[in-house]
C-alpha cells in the first residue's frame, strides 16, 4: 500500500505498523486488552467464550481509530470539511 501510495502521491497512513508497535509495547498480556478475548458466558454471541488475536474488541478499535486521528492531524489532512 505504500508504494502505491507513493506512486498516486498521496497520503498514507500505516496503522498496521502503528498498532504493531502499540501491541509490542504492551506486551502479550496487556495486549489482550484490545482484542477479542471472552471468557464463556461473558457474551451471548460467544457463549463458549473466545480467544480470538486477530480481531480487535471495542477498546482495541477505539484505540486503532486514535491512532488513525493522530496520523491524519499530523499529515494535517482535511477530512469531510
């Protein structure tokens, strides 16, 4: 994506190397936080529960959805304006 990116000149924002190195920061354990990881009977969709590491959960989206924010103020993009 980058380098078709920079092949349209436009911007490009790499929220899945952001949120990598949000997840190594926080380590395996903390990282659970942001993704889907239910514990049985804790969600109707999920009665068994789930130990999923690919999806994010609410707070894993909101946090990705920041990061995302963040990129687009600093390349100082105007978005829906």
């Amino acid at each position: 994506m980058e380098a078709l990116a920079i092949e349209e000149n436009v911007p490009f924002i790499d929220l899945c190397g952001r949120s990598a190195v949000a997840f190594k920061e926080m380590g395996y354990a903390k990282s659970r936080e942001w993704l889907t990881w239910l514990r049985p009977g804790e969600s109707p969709n999920y009665p068994e529960g789930i130990e999923d590491n690919t999806h994010l959960n609410e707070q894993g989206a909101e946090a990705v959805a920041q990061m995302a924010a963040d990129a687009i103020g600093k390349l100082n993009l105007k978005i829906g304006v």
